[in-house]
C-alpha cells in the first residue's frame, strides 16, 4: 500500500470521512429528538380536543401545529419521509 507515498494523504481523507460522517449523523438524531419533543407535546394536546374534528377551533389547532412543524424546518424533504412514521401525527379531518 506504499505507492509512492500516498499512504498518509489516503488515511487521511479516510479519518476526515469517517468524522465528517458521524458529525453528520449526530446532527440527524439531534432533529429527529427535537421533531420527537415537538410532535408529543402535540400529540398531549391533540388527544384531548381530536373528538370533534370537524369543529372550527380543532381546524385551526391543527393548522397550527403544522405551522409550528413548518417554522421549525421539519419539512425538509430530506429526512421528513423517515420520520414522519406515525399515523397519529395530525387528525383526520
């Protein structure tokens, strides 16, 4: 594997790889933890007022709650469909 010495540049990159990959997937579990705290204090209280769905007020808690969902940037469509898995997440209207 001595090639001229392009050993140490190519163990290099590879330790700068594998960090830059943990870093990354740190900050994935660190949004998914924030987006688990988000949608259950949703899901608190969206379990006592869901019984009537069709009322104008639960309209209105729902379009906040996706508004809070937007705000905090949980649409990003590059990780929203692994944990949007729940079928709880917003009331059927």
């Amino acid at each position: 594997m001595h090639c001229g010495g392009t050993a140490m540049p190519h163990i290099l990159t590879r330790y700068w790889q594998s960090l830059s990959a943990s870093a990354k997937d740190m900050r994935d579990r660190r949004r998914i933890r924030a987006f688990e705290r988000v949608r259950n204090a949703c899901a608190c209280t969206a379990s006592a007022t869901d019984e009537h769905a069709s009322d104008a007020a639960n309209r209105t808690e729902r379009l906040e709650r996706i508004a809070l969902y937007a705000r905090a940037g949980y649409f990003n469509m590059g990780y929203t469909v692994d944990v949007f898995q729940s079928p709880a997440d917003l009331p059927p209207e």
